[in-house]
C-alpha cells in the first residue's frame, strides 16, 4: 500500500488529523518528501503518537532515524527527544537506538532541558508562552523522569545545573519530576528526596503531582497494549500477498523517506525485517552485512516463519527467550538465522551446560595465570556477554543444576548480574541477549515446564514442531537444488525407516507433492517382504530431516561430477528409468550408509536394502554384490586416499611429525598388528572414509573383536592423521575431555615445547643435518636435564634472532644459569639473517613461550603450582587429531554433553568455560571426533542417549563370516613369519571352536558360553608369529590357540578342546610328549624353565614357589 493512501486511511480512522497545520499543506498527490515531513511533524504532536505508531508500525525504525536527523535544530530538538522518549517506551525493540542517541545527542540532554525550561528558550519553543508553554515544560520533565528511570546509564550525563532548573521552575508537576529527577541523578535516599519534596511542595501538591504521574504512565501502557493488540489495516491487505514469500524476497510499497532521510537513517542507525517485526541490527556499518545476508541458507517454511516471528518480538521486546522443540526441527538454525539478521553472529556465545556444571562456569572465577602462585578474575560467558552487550545461546538449559538457573534468576527478574564477591550488580550493556534451548522427547515437555516453573515464568517460550512433509520437500528444494530430481525418492525412504522405527508421523496432504513418497513408503512397509522382517525394524536411533539432510550432502559432495553430467539443475526426471544407473547406484550406496547401516539385525538391513533397491529401480542381485561381493580398492595417490567411492586428502608436509615421534611411530607401527584387506573390512574401511571425507561424527558398533578399532586406526596410518584413543569407563567425566586445573610438576613446563621446538628446527633448516642436535634435546628431556635443554632452546633461538641476544630480550628470566652453554649448541645450525617473515614469527611465539615456561619452572620449584591442563578433546580440536572415544556407552551421560556442540555442524567450535574462556575454541579442519561401542546388550553396559546418538553416522560392524576373509585375515598374519601351517586348517579349527562354543560343547569357568572372536583368533596368530623361530610351526601355533582359546574353559570341556586342536592342527600322529618338548635353551641371557617354557630372568634372584593342595600347575 503506498503512503498517500496510509495516510488517507489514518485520516478516516482519525478525521480531526485533517485539522493539523502539517496534513492542510499536503497537496492531493503529495511527494514522498512532503508525506514523510508531515508524518513527522505528526510524530512530534502527543496526542498522535500512538495512531501514527500503528498505522506506521514496521517504519517506526526509519521514522525514528528521520527524527533524528532533524534532532541538530535546536528549535525541535526538546519535541524530537520527548517524541522518541515516548515511541521507545510504546515500542520496546526501540529503546536501544534511543538510548544510543540520547548519550551522543547534539545539543546534549543537558543543553536542550536547560533552553527549554529558560524562558528564552520558552519563547522559542511557544512563542505564546502561557498554557502551551507550561504543557511543553511538563511534558519534557516527565519524559526527562522517564529517560532517568528506563536508561540508569543517562544519570551520570545529565549535569545538575539542569536540574536545578526543574526544581525552580513554577509549574508543580515539573518541580516534583525535578525531585524525582535528582534523586535518580545523585542516587539519594528515600528520606532524603521526601525532605527534599516536603522543602518545595505540600503534601497535597506531591500528591496530586504523584497521581499525575500514575495517571500518565497507565495511559502509556494502555497506549502500547492498543497499538501491539490490533493490527493495521494495512497489514491485513498485505499478508495475503506476501504469505508465499521470503521477507527478503517480497516487496510491499511502504513509507518511503526522502534521499536525505533515507540516507542519514543508514549512515545512523539501520534495522532489519523479520516477518514484519523491526529489529536493530548490530554495527551496520558495510555491505559486509549485506553480503553476509546472501550467505542464510535458512528456507523460511511456514513452520519457520510463524517461529520466526515469535522469536522475533522476543527479541524486540528485549526479553529472555526460551526455544522448544523436538530433535531436528530447527531450533538451532533458528538462533543461527536471528544472530545473522541481527548482525550478532559472530560475537554470540554458546554454551552446553550439563548436571556437572557449576555456576562459576557461567558467571566467572579466580583462575591461575601463567605465573604460579597469581591468580586473576576471569569473566565466565554470561558476565562477558552482560559486560560486552553480546547474545548468550545456553544450550539444554534444561539439564542445568538448580545453581545454575538460580544465578540466572536476578537477571531475568531485575535485568541486573550479581557477581559473587563483586560489591555492586552488573547492568546488561546495550544489545545483551539471553536464549536457552530445550530439546523435547517423550518427558521433555515436563523438563520444559519444570524449567518454566524454576525460573518464574520469566522466560518467553517459543514452542516449535517437527516440519510437515510438504516443508521438507521445501526445505529440500531450497538447500539442494541439484538434487531436486531425486528428492521425492530420498523422502521416500525417509518416510519408510520412519515408519519402520515406530516414529509418530503428522499427516500428509494428498494434494501435496509429498503424497506419492508417502505412498510409496507406506506400499513397501505393508508389503510381503517387509512384513517377515518388521519386529526387528525397531530400534533406538531416531531418524529425521538431518538424517536425510545428510544423505543430500553426501550426493553434493562425493558424486558431485557424476550429478554434473546425469541431471539439469531444477528438472524433474520422469521416471526412474530415465536416471544413468550410475546415480541410482550411488543414491542406493549412500543410502545404505544413512538409512541402514546402523541395523544390526542382518534380515532387517536387508529388508531395508531390498525397498532401497525397489525405490531406486535396481535389481535384488545388486543387494548381494553390494553388501557382500564387492570389495572397494585402495589407491595411494600423491596428494589422496582412495578407498572406493570416498576420497581422503593426505596430511601436509608442514603437518609431518618430528623425527623422534617419527620413529616412535615407525617402530610402533613395525610392531603392531597387519591388516588384512578383505572384502568385509575394505567395504567397513569406505563406509568410514566416507563419514571421514565428510567431516561427519562417526560411530562404529559392533561385538568385541570385530575390528571397529583396527578399522580406524589403519585409516589413520594410511593419511597421516594422528589418532588419539580415549577409553572411557563410568568413572569418567568432562575433566577427562575438556580439562581441568591440576598440580603442575615443575620439571612438566618444559615438556610442552620439546615439540613445537622439533617441527620449528625441521621448517627452518629443512636441509640440514640437525638428527644429532634433535636426538641430543631429546636426551636432555628423557634424562630430565632441563638446564642443558632450556640450553638447547636458547642456542636454536639465537640463531634466528640474533637481535635478541641479552636474556632480557629473549625473554629469560635471571635464575643464574649461562646465556649461551655450549652443551646445547647445535653445531649443525648455520646461523642466517634471510629467515622469512613467518618463520621469524614463529621463533618470536616460541620465545614468549619459553619466557612463560622458565619462569613457571623457576617459581614452581619453591613451591606446589597449579596449571590447567587441557583434556584430549581439547587437545584434538586445536591440534587436529582423530579422537576415538572407545565404549562411550560406557561413559555417564552427564560427561558426554561437552561433545554436544561438536556434533552441530561440521563448523562447530568449543567453548572452554571450565578455563574461563567465553570466546568459542575454532576447530581445526583435520578434527574428526570418533566413537565405538558394544551393543547394551551385557550387564553394565547401556545405551547411548537417543540425542546424542542421532547427531552420529552410526555404522554397525559385524564379525566377518565369509570364508575367503578369514583365509586372507590369517594368510596376512602368517605372511614372512615362516609358519607352514595350511591356512584352510587353521579356518576349519575356528569355525568348528565357535560352531561348539555356540552349541552349549564349551563352557567357560562360570559355566557359560565361551565368546570366541577375530580378537581371540589373532591373539593366537599373533603370538604364533612370535614364536615361530623359537618352537617351531606346529609347537607355536598350537600353543597360541591353547592361550587364546582354552585358558577360559573350564576343566571339565578342555579335553574337547584338546581333540579339536589336534584334528585341525596337528598332522595325524602326531607324538604330543616329543611335540611339548622344551627346545634348547637360549644363549643370549639368562633363562629359566617353567614347565615347558624360558622364562628371561629379571633383576631380582629367583625364587622357588609351592604350589599347594596338589593341584595341577597347568591351572591357576
């Protein structure tokens, strides 16, 4: 609607607005120039406030920033500041801007009181004086009161001259506004403003004077409750027209302000639109926040907007809001999208509070410096963000203790922050913002109200739902365009694993593009085939939008060239048979690993698979060749990992490993364990390359001994990655991952430079012989001579900065030890004054570190000093690191809510507030967090929370069953190790021991079934490996299968064991007294006989042992 028409409307809604002086002027046609001057100069007039207000509603920002620039005429200035007091106290979301102006007003607040209430400035202002005049003192010493009471930062701007003024002046309304004034100005008593009043006004007159006030103040709230309960017309003509469209997209003619207005209201202040709700945007400075609106990747369904716009006048009202909503649907793409409108988003904060939380977290602590025995203040993120105005997102609030909700309590009830040990409160600055999420399932709605009830009903709830089918379809189009030909079949298969799980699902329309999924989904789930397999469909993992989300990414990101070259962006195929069976092939594989890989009933994955199949138009042959057939290659090129369809890139040689943790690792890795490429474990080795490639949280399930763990850890050998395992156990808590302060060694300082000091030495001398000098640090270090390694630090540091030479400069403390030892003097090192920029700089951090480190050793050594050690999660976000966080399930769930954040999005930092951090720790981009479990299927071991479990790409890995894998697992075993035994015999042996283990033959010291797995088998091998030079082919493997296998029985079913030992294993014959013979003694030390074994001494001299009741030595 255009502005003349508004105004014309308004007019008819108000006729007596066609007698002021402003409308009179207005030609028939009036130009956008002349309509904004007269909606202003209406603005200026009380008794039009609130019409104008509400027929004006979403301009109120920019009329706001029009008054302003007309603020530097002193003539207006009083009527522009009471206008604006008066339109921020009608519309909340405006008193920040107001405030902003009013401290940095020219004239000032001062000089504009004291024009006014001077009777020169009387005659300006109402050149009749008289009544007129009076009712302009009055109404500027209320707003003056106003201002004082709603913004307590103003108190110390406005200069007691001002005041005294007030308190002089002859109108009584505008002396008691005056008392009023002063007392808020100069922070007086009670009893001192009522001596106060009592000198210049009699009780009849304060009160009348108070009532006035009263009065005054219910007609502005009655004022407001008008203008937010009724909704313009003008709005009631647009909403039909702009429902379908994006707030950015759509286009409705509005007040449009002159060039001039327009452009002091950007250069001033500038606002941003949410679904009809105005809000201030945060330091609109550039087209960097314009560019940055182009970047929302939020599709605004109705769902979202309805949400939007809720949240939005939440906001605007400057209130704590509280988001509620089950898993996926949206609620932290809501916060994302408000923060980035806003221009909040990269100073907001976030924290995941968990019951171990306390509040120090949140409002701060004393915490160690870098100097033991100081202490300092650290703000926690809540009083750095009321200190700084910054937006505070407490994720899961509802798990938070009750400390922590009651440290919140004073600042939603007063807006105020008590510190503890802090004298007086904190005041939010100007942009502060609270907003507490909750994650509802089947008893979240309780938690949601228990946090409701806890914290007074202060919060503004903002419930969201599960998007509907047609939003997804939206959300879908919108996110992955190139994708839109397959998306009807990726809803498909969402909606049938929906359905298969027991997932409640809201109605589709059947006049909706979403019918024909739904359909189809609901035709396979009713069908013959899925029938046999639907009791064991059920399972804990809930899918949802992200799951299928997901499974989009994959398709972007892996066959992105393969979708180049099948599909037309934004066209519909028309059937099935129309797509190149190479995308349905690669839908189909993904699919598998997003929908169905977490099965671990072999029956269900396949009844899945054949619908997968059946939906992607394959033939059931390809299920077989998928999942048992195929076998992915592996190719090592110059720059990445091919495993199959994933592709991983290779660590950079700045990232390579120091020459000491170089040949740790090699001789390590000479060591260890070979991994045999079969079928089974290539096609598990690139289904978990391609949730690496991905950066997707991985979680790899299965029996003990299936591989999970080797699966990993060659993955990580094969590209360079460093993989940190961390066993968890139900003693474990957030200190263990994150962190925590911890009694620091003082020989410890020193330790933490060993490495960066190595990678620093290899990057600035690559060519040089520097394995001697390397080798002698790392000999000072073990041996524990510090002052020859800080020795060692200071020559490499010399010779890069030879400026700084004294040790003042290096940064040394004076503990009395020599400048330059030659003990430490890598003669390797040729001193050079052409190091580049960054490898100078580099030098440069390593000395303030070292600073740091001496001087910790130094202080340390009187004394116990403290230091915060960061845990493996921190470690491995910062340094790039796999972190496997084997048996999680095992973990309480308490200490598993610090990996929350993390499993958001592949951008997801950490925020260490257990350190006093408030800024967000950014990830490295090597960072892949891993975790393994068993299935809760034994005594002590549970389930993982069903939240956390869903943010995972599950994977169950199942124990390889197929003959050619297990003659390849132990073929790679037995590889150069000279044992002659036929691999087909040691494969019998295995099958026939867990085929009797399974039978009830075998039974093991509790009188239960054996559990025989990969794990058991290549123990024995693997010591078989080992022994064969020693005892031979027969004698070593026999008795590595006797360890791994028949230690565990019990004696009553060791004979059986025994018969099948020799059926497989030994020749037909066999004498077992020549064959357990003791072979020579070993000449290379000293050796002792126990039964048939030699046993190397140890320091210590032998003793003789007893072994009492008779019983046999074999058992004990």
């Amino acid at each position: 609607m255009s502005y003349d028409r508004r105004l014309r409307q308004l007019a008819t809604e108000h006729p007596k607005i066609l007698e002021e002086p402003c409308i009179k002027q207005l030609a028939s046609r009036p130009s956008p120039e002349e309509a904004t001057y007269a909606v202003g100069q209406l603005l200026l007039t009380p008794a039009w406030i609130c019409p104008v207000a509400s027929m004006f509603r979403s301009e109120l920002h920019l009329l706001m920033d029009y008054l302003i620039s007309r603020a530097q005429d002193r003539a207006l200035a009083a009527a522009i500041m009471v206008s604006l007091i008066d339109l921020a106290e009608l519309a909340q979301h405006l008193q920040q801007p107001v405030l902003t102006f009013l401290q940095h007003m020219d004239p000032s607040l001062s000089d504009v009181l004291d024009q006014t209430l001077t009777s020169q400035g009387l005659q300006q202002q109402t050149p009749g004086s008289g009544e007129a005049g009076q009712a302009a003192c009055v109404r500027l010493a209320r707003a003056v009161l106003q201002a004082l009471e709603r913004y307590p930062a103003l108190r110390p701007l406005l200069h007691r001259r001002s005041l005294y003024l007030m308190l002089r002046h002859e109108v009584d309304d505008v002396k008691w506004c005056g008392i009023q004034s002063l007392g808020l100005a100069a922070g007086l008593a009670d009893a001192a403003v009522q001596k106060l009043q009592g000198q210049l006004l009699t009780d009849s007159q304060a009160a009348a004077c108070h009532l006035a006030w009263l009065q005054h103040g219910q007609r502005t709230q009655r004022e407001r409750a008008k203008l937010w309960t009724s909704a313009p017309a003008h709005q009631q003509h647009a909403e039909a027209a702009v429902a379908a469209q994006q707030p950015d997209q759509r286009s409705p003619k509005r007040l449009r302000l002159s060039p001039q207005a327009t452009e002091a209201a950007r250069a001033s202040s500038s606002s941003v639109d949410l679904c009809g709700v105005v809000l201030p945007r945060k330091n609109p400075t550039s087209n960097g926040q314009a560019a940055g609106a182009s970047r929302s990747q939020l599709c605004w369904t109705g769902s979202m907007r309805s949400a939007l716009q809720s949240s939005a006048t939440v906001l605007g009202l400057g209130r704590p809001l509280l988001i509620l909503g089950p898993p996926g649907c949206g609620k932290t793409s809501l916060v994302t999208e408000l923060a980035h409108k806003t221009g909040n988003d990269l100073s907001m904060l976030h924290v995941h509070v968990d019951d171990q939380m306390d509040s120090k977290s949140l409002l701060g602590a004393y915490i160690c410096t870098s100097v033991p025995g100081e202490f300092s203040w650290q703000p926690g993120p809540l009083a750095q963000a009321v200190c700084e105005g910054r937006w505070l997102v407490i994720e899961n609030i509802d798990l938070a203790p009750p400390d922590v909700l009651a440290s919140l309590r004073p600042l939603l009830e007063g807006r105020s922050l008590h510190l503890p040990n802090r004298a007086a409160p904190i005041n939010p600055a100007p942009g502060f913002q609270l907003i507490g999420t909750v994650t509802q399932t089947s008893s979240g709605h309780a938690a949601a109200r228990g946090i409701e009830d806890m914290a007074g009903g202060l919060w503004l709830v903002v419930a969201m739902q599960t998007p509907s089918p047609v939003e997804q379809q939206q959300i879908l189009q919108a996110l992955f365009p190139d994708l839109v030909p397959l998306l009807s079949h990726g809803l498909a298969m969402l909606r049938l694993c929906q359905l298969a799980s027991g997932q409640s699902l809201a109605p589709v329309d059947t006049a909706s593009g979403c019918f024909e999924a739904e359909d189809s989904a609901q035709h396979i789930f009713e069908s013959e085939a899925f029938s046999t397999a639907r009791a064991a469909l059920r399972s804990s993992r809930q899918l949802s939008l992200r799951d299928l989300c997901k499974w989009c990414q994959r398709m972007q990101a892996i066959h992105h060239a393969l979708l180049l070259r099948s599909l037309r962006k934004g066209t519909e195929a028309s059937g099935m048979g129309s797509l190149p069976l190479t995308l349905r092939e690669a839908a189909f594989a993904e699919a598998c690993d997003c929908f169905a890989a977490h099965c671990s009933n072999h029956e269900a994955q396949a009844a899945f698979l054949r619908a997968f199949a059946f939906i992607w138009a394959l033939p059931e042959e390809y299920i077989e060749q998928h999942l048992s057939l195929r076998r992915p290659a592996l190719q090592h090129l110059p720059t990445h990992l091919s495993t199959g369809r994933a592709s991983l890139p290779l660590l950079q040689p700045s990232q390579a490993l120091s020459p000491a943790a170089s040949l740790l690792k090699n001789a390590s890795r000479s060591r260890g364990s070979p991994f045999a490429q079969t079928g089974h474990a290539m096609r598990t080795l690139e289904a978990v390359a391609a949730a690496v490639q991905q950066a997707e949280p991985l979680l790899l399930v299965g029996e003990t001994g299936t591989g999970k763990t080797a699966v990993l850890q060659n993955l990580a050998q094969q590209v360079g990655a460093k993989l940190v395992v961390l066993n968890l156990s139900q003693q474990t808590d957030s200190a263990d991952l994150l962190g925590g302060f911890m009694p620091l060694d003082p020989q410890e300082a020193l330790l933490p430079l060993l490495s960066p000091f190595q990678e620093l030495v290899l990057r600035t001398w690559p060519g040089g012989k520097n394995d001697a000098f390397l080798s002698r640090t790392l000999k000072f270090a073990q041996r524990r001579k510090w002052s020859m390694l800080f020795s060692a630090f200071r020559g490499a540091l010399q010779k890069v900065l030879p400026s700084l030479s004294s040790e003042s400069e290096l940064g040394m403390g004076h503990q009395g030890r020599p400048k330059s030892p030659s003990a430490g003097k890598p003669r390797r090192l040729a001193a050079s004054k052409g190091f580049p920029q960054d490898i100078r700089q580099a030098w440069s951090r390593f000395a303030v570190m070292l600073e740091a480190a001496e001087q910790s050793f130094s202080v340390a050594m009187g004394g116990l000093a403290f230091a915060f050690r960061e845990g493996a999660l921190v470690k491995a976000v910062m340094e790039g690191h796999w972190l496997l966080l084997d048996e999680i399930n095992l973990a309480p769930p308490e200490a598993l809510e610090c990996i929350a954040g993390l499993l958001e999005s592949k951008d997801a930092g950490l925020t260490l507030s257990e350190r006093g951090d408030a800024s967000t720790m950014q990830r490295s981009p090597n960072f892949r967090l891993l975790a393994a479990m068993n299935p809760a299927t034994d005594a002590g071991k549970r389930a993982l929370p069903t939240l956390l479990r869903s943010r995972f790409t599950e994977l169950w890995v199942s124990e390889p069953s197929a003959r050619e894998d297990l003659e390849a697992l132990v073929a790679s075993y037995l590889k150069d190790s000279g044992c002659q035994q036929p691999v087909s015999s040691i494969v019998n042996f295995y099958l026939a021991v867990k085929a009797d283990a399974a039978a009830g033959s075998l039974q093991d010291g509790s009188g239960t079934k054996p559990s025989y797995n990969l794990r058991t088998l290549c123990r024995a091998l693997e010591y078989a490996r080992f022994a064969v030079p020693m005892y031979g082919s027969q004698r070593s493997l026999y008795d590595g299968c006797v360890m791994a296998f028949q230690t565990q029985l019990h004696p009553n079913t060791v004979p059986h064991l025994d018969r099948l030992l020799q059926h497989h294993l030994l020749p037909a014959g066999t004498n077992m007294k020549g064959l357990m013979r003791a072979p020579g003694k070993p000449r290379d030390g000293e050796y002792i006989l126990f039964d048939h074994f030699w046993i190397e001494l140890g320091p210590l001299p032998p003793t003789s042992a007893q072994i009492p009741g008779g019983e046999s030595p074999s058992y004990y």
